[in-house]
C-alpha cells in the first residue's frame, strides 16, 4: 500500500460491456507508467475510474489515499487529468480558461502566467480558445493539468495531435514532474508512440491486463526473436545449413538475402557462425525485435489464451 | 459555496462573452420600450395609471418571452457541456455536480435578471422620464412583476437543466425544450378553456380549476401579477376572475418557487446518477 494510486480487482461493466476485467495494480510515486491498448481496451475507462467519474462495479481503488468516488474532493486537488481530445468553452480566452480551473484547485490567480509559459501559450494567452489550433488546445490541456503541482498525472492519449518538437517538450515537462515524485500515467493506443520514454508499462487487451512491467522485461518475457539478415555470395547461397548449422526458421529474401529469426539464447550462435572466418557472407543487419512487434505479440498471446 | 461562485462567474463571462447578456437586454429593452409607448397610445399619457397599464403588457410579453429564453440558455447546459467534452473536465476538478449545476443555475440566473431588471427597467424610466405619474402603489406593482418575472424565468431555467440532465442529445434537449415552451405557454390554456367550455361549469369544481392552475408556471405567473393588485385587473380586463380568485398571492408565489426548486432538485438528482 505505498503506491499513490491503488487499483484492486476492479471490474467496469456498462450494461453487457464489461469494460475493465479483474485489474489490480499499484502505481509508485516517481515513476512514469504508460497504459497501452487499441481503442476499446479500457484505458480510458480505467482513468475515470481513478478519477471518480464513475464507480467500480466491483473491486477496489484507492487514489492518494482516498476512494475517488466518495465524494472527497481532497485528493483530487493534487491530481492532474487531461482527457483524451481535451476542448475548452470557445468563448474564454486561454488565460481565463486557465484561471478558472485555477480557482477550481484554490491555485492563486499569479500562477497561471508561469504555467502558460511553461507550455509556450504566452503570445495567446488573450485569445479566445475557439482561434486556438488543436497543438495549443493541447498544450491549454496540459497546462490546466500541471496546476497545483499534482502528485498524480493522468494524461489520455497526450501526444496525438502534436508535432514532434512539441511532442519533445512534452515529455520535457512530465519527466521534469516525474523527477519530482509525481507518479505520471500515460495512455496510448501504440507502444512506439511512447518512444521508450515510460519506465514501466502496462498492456490492456479488451478490458484485461495482459502485461506489465518494464520494456526489459516485456521483451524478455515476450522471446521474441531477432532478426539477422545475411548478405550471401552465390556459393553460400547454395548450402545455408552447411556453414550456418542446424537452424531452424531461416528463409531467403530478394535473392541473396538470408533472414534468420534467432531467439534470445541462440543469437550469439548464429552471429559466431555468420562472422566465422569462411563463412560466406558479405554483409549482416541485426534487427531487434520493435516496439510494435513486442506490443502484438502480448495482444496475440491473450487472443489466444482466450 | 465558493465553487458554485466560480462555476457561476465562468458562466456569467462566458454570457458576456458571447453576447447573450447583450442581446437578451436588447430585446427586452426593445420591445418593453415599444410596449410602453404605442401600448399606451390608446389609453393617452393623460392615462393617471401609465405604470399599470406596462405592467399588465409587459407581465403579458414575459409569458411568452422569458420562458423561452430561459429555455434556451438552460436546455445545453448538461447535455451540450458533455458533448462538447468540456464536463468531463470540469468534473475531474474538486467539485461537486450539485455546485456545477447550482452554479450555472445563479450565472443563468443572474443573467436572466440583469437583462429583465435593466430592460424592464428602462420602460418604466423612460415613461417616468416623460413626466407621467406614477404613484407608489404602481411602483409596487412594477417591482413585483420583475420579480415574479424573474422567478418564472427560474422556474423554466431548472425545467431546461432536468431536460438537459436526462437526455443524451442536444439536439434532443433542443426539440423537448420547444415542446415544453409551445404546451405551457400556449396549448395548456387552449387546452384548458376548451375543457371549461365542454364542461360548462358542471363536473369541474373550482378547486380543481385552481390546482391546474397552479400545475403551470406560466398561469401561476399570469395569475399573480394579472390579479395582484386592484389596479392592474381593472386594465387586464381580468377584474371577474381577481374577484372569484380563491388563490392568494403567496399560493402563487410558492407554486412558482416549487417550479423552480422541485426541478433543479430533480435534476441534480439525475446528473448526478449520470454516467460520463
């Protein structure tokens, strides 16, 4: 029970849909943790849970301390949300926009210029919101979740709809946040998105939790094969088994291409072989298995279980 | 307390902003001036009781104007924020939905009064600029129709937020909103008169005349301010019926207030078991 937000067996239904199925699991403070699923997997869901919008229809969670949905508004003033596709009244402008929800959290009315600028909104910060792009509304929508120094960061698909420098800056903020002991939760409908930025990494399928822990430990759970490609002269060519040894999945491409998937513990092998003096290969690419990769092969894994 | 104030001064900015204060003050200014000056022609401005003959017009433009608008600010208050996502927000924040609803309540409220009390306001200025005079008991009565007037528009206010609250469309809240406005404004007196001329007087009783009466708002409002005082229902030609009234003032008064109080309870109720 150290964690700042606690989830326990919590099951959502709404109606037939169950949304989120038995998932437990704790969030520690100083850690960025990415929530990962296609549409529909229950992220969002999860976060509104955490927030109080809604109840559990079983199970427990316990958010800095509180149940979010009791009605105690304490801990949500240390709590940062920013939802998914985030919009504004169109008829405030950014810096009343900001200053409203100030008030909300009983943030003094002077740190709302500080915050605009951390998010690069000064030179709009009289406009009205509705002349705002979709990047500013975002950042509009980060900044109103970074007021009062949050302890717990929700943040529902932040990136989408930022370019890249943007993007950069982004995870400039949260991890300057995380670094300070906030816990930040993003979520995600792609692990590439992430970047490798998230220390620990949770992956739902439909409502369940398929995986957690960090990237490491995902790729070595996953085993998922590297992939080697070989340049190979015309003799070589002509007998892979010969000098490569007995391998098993290996497969010619463009002509004079040889792919092996070598996993994990016979990666070494199959490079000692292929660099051997003799061995008849020209040139080789080591390709570790991607981020996408991994992702697909936890969803496949559950589908199949199922 | 304080986060009902918030919410109610964002709501406030939000009217100022974009307009709606201006052009809800504009038309009533407009057509209470309007009123005030070719309703009397036929009277004459030698008429002793200039105030009491605006009173009886613009208590009889408010049946059909102040609901509307009250309508029509208070029918996207849930639904439209909850669409447009910005609810969702609002109530991640350390806030109660019974302060963001009451809060829009006072801002919607107090918009709605400003726009009534200065535009009604300007009338009754402009006829006491012109040297009419007016006596105490007029001025009494002047001050109770904005009032009650603004209780009216309260009352359709809280039905548009149960409105809002229960549908999942604005656009369903937007057509419920007009059909609420066209049968209390205008169907159930039609309604109403028809009864009493198929019934000629032998089934229904008065009492019960009165409970549907009070049953709309907008009659409760007609009622009160039409027959309030001896002056006023000499001009509204509703003298006959002050006199077989067997509702009091106050009668009227609390059923207004219950329009106003039963539905926002009832809608706080259902926002809050709503789901986002």
């Amino acid at each position: 029970m150290t964690g700042t937000v606690e989830i326990r067996n919590v099951v959502k239904r709404f109606g037939k849909v169950e949304a989120v199925r038995d998932v437990s699991f704790s969030l520690p403070e100083g850690e960025t943790v990415a929530l990962v699923g296609h549409n529909g997997a229950g992220k969002t869901t999860l976060m509104k849970l955490m927030l109080g919008l809604i109840r559990p229809t079983s199970g427990s969670i316990a958010v800095l301390g509180d149940d979010p949905a009791a009605g105690q508004f304490e801990a949500r003033r240390r709590l940062g949300y920013l939802p998914e596709s985030v919009s504004f009244n169109a008829a405030l402008t950014g810096h009343e926009t900001l200053a409203f929800y100030a008030r909300l959290k009983r943030e003094p009315n002077k740190s709302v210029p500080p915050l605009l600028e951390r998010v690069g909104l000064t030179h709009a910060a009289n406009r009205r919101v509705g002349t705002y792009s979709k990047g500013m509304r975002q950042r509009l929508g980060l900044a109103q979740a970074l007021l009062g120094e949050p302890r717990v960061l929700l943040l529902d698909e932040p990136t989408t709809g930022l370019d890249p420098a943007l993007r950069q800056s982004f995870y400039e903020i949260v991890e300057e946040l995380r670094g300070r002991g906030a816990t930040v939760l993003l979520s995600s409908h792609a692990l590439t998105e992430l970047e490798e930025r998230a220390g620990r990494v949770i992956i739902m399928n439909r409502g369940v939790k398929v995986a957690d822990g960090t990237l490491d430990e995902l790729r070595r759970i996953a085993r998922l094969p590297t992939r080697i490609r070989l340049k190979v002269t015309d003799v070589g060519l002509a007998n892979v088994p010969n000098w490569l040894g007995p391998v098993e999945g290996w497969r010619r491409i463009n002509g004079h291409m040889v792919e092996i998937d070598a996993s994990p513990e016979r990666k070494i092998e199959v490079l000692r072989r292929a660099t051997d003096e003799g061995a008849p290969v020209e040139d080789l690419d080591v390709v570790p298995p991607t981020l996408d990769e991994l992702y697909a092969h936890f969803l496949l894994s559950q589908e199949a279980t199922r | 307390m304080r986060n009902i104030l918030i919410v109610a001064r964002k709501e406030i900015q939000e009217g100022l902003r974009n307009r709606w204060v201006l052009a809800t003050t504009l038309l009533l200014a407009g057509l209470a001036l309007s009123l005030t000056f070719l309703g009397s022609a036929p009277t004459g401005t030698v008429g002793v009781r200039a105030l009491d003959v605006v009173v009886v017009s613009l208590s009889s433009l408010t049946i059909f104007l102040l609901p509307l608008i009250a309508l029509l600010i208070s029918h996207d208050a849930i639904v439209g924020e909850m669409e447009r996502g910005t609810m969702l927000l609002l109530l991640s924040y350390p806030v109660g939905r019974w302060q963001v609803l009451l809060g829009k309540f006072v801002g919607h409220l107090a918009i709605l009064a400003f726009a009534t009390l200065l535009g009604y306001g300007a009338a009754a200025g402009a006829l006491a600029a012109t040297g009419a005079e007016i006596d105490t008991e007029s001025w009494i009565a002047f001050a109770t129709m904005i009032g009650s007037s603004i209780l009216l528009g309260a009352a359709f206010i809280a039905v548009g937020y149960l409105v809002s609250a229960l549908v999942r469309e604005r656009g369903t809240a937007g057509g419920i909103a007009i059909g609420i406005w066209l049968v209390f404004v205008l169907i159930y007196d039609m309604a109403l008169l028809g009864l009493l001329v198929v019934d000629q007087g032998q089934i229904l009783s008065g009492s019960f005349l009165n409970a549907l009466l009070l049953l709309n708002p907008a009659d409760a409002y007609r009622l009160f301010n039409l027959t309030g005082s001896v002056g006023i229902s000499a001009f509204s030609g509703m003298a006959g019926v002050a006199q077989n009234a067997t509702l009091s003032p106050s009668a009227l008064l609390a059923a207004l207030a219950a329009w106003a109080l039963v539905p926002l309870a009832l809608a706080a109720l259902a926002f809050s078991r709503r789901e986002l």
